[in-house]
C-alpha cells in the first residue's frame, strides 16, 4: 500500500474510533492514544501510520468485543499480530 492509502485507511479507522467513543465514554485507546502518531500527521513514517493502523485495529476490534460481535475476538488477535511483526519491522530498519 502507498502511504497515501494507508493515511486514508488510519483516517476512516480514526472516524469508526470517534464514533465508539461517543456512544461510549468510557472506552479508553491508550495504546492509540500513548503513539502520538494521528491521521493528519504526514509527515509521520509509512510504517509509524502502518502501526498506528494495527494497534487502532486491535483496540476497536476490543471495543467492538463489548458489542458482542462474534469475529472481533479473531480480529483482535490478528491486529495484534499484525502490530508487533511491524514494530519488529520498524526497529529493524532504523
């Protein structure tokens, strides 16, 4: 994916996570939150919003567990996965 592609795709994650958090105040994305690294922020990495993406994914995949969507547990494995194999990917390229 272009960074472009993968800026639109953290934006529209970040849209679903506002939504979750008006219905619910009380859900916390602290892993999100603790990255600093927003949507409009381009002139972050390629891969710091490739990670941003993943740890959103498994936050909301968390949230969405509350609603009781059957998959999202899956999700969340899997965007976990995702986020630490990029991480990896991140400091080995520093």
């Amino acid at each position: 994916m272009h960074k472009e592609e993968l800026i639109t795709l953290h934006q529209m994650l970040f849209n679903i996570k506002d939504y979750f958090e008006s219905i619910n105040p009380d859900l916390k994305f602290a892993q999100y939150y603790s990255l600093k690294i927003l949507p409009n922020q381009t002139h972050k990495s390629k891969m710091e919003h490739k990670y941003a993406i993943f740890v959103l994914g498994n936050e909301l995949a968390n949230a969405m567990k509350d609603v009781e969507f059957s998959a999202s547990g899956r999700i969340s494995a899997r965007m976990k996965e995702l986020a630490e194999k990029t991480l990896k990917e991140m400091e080995y390229s520093q």
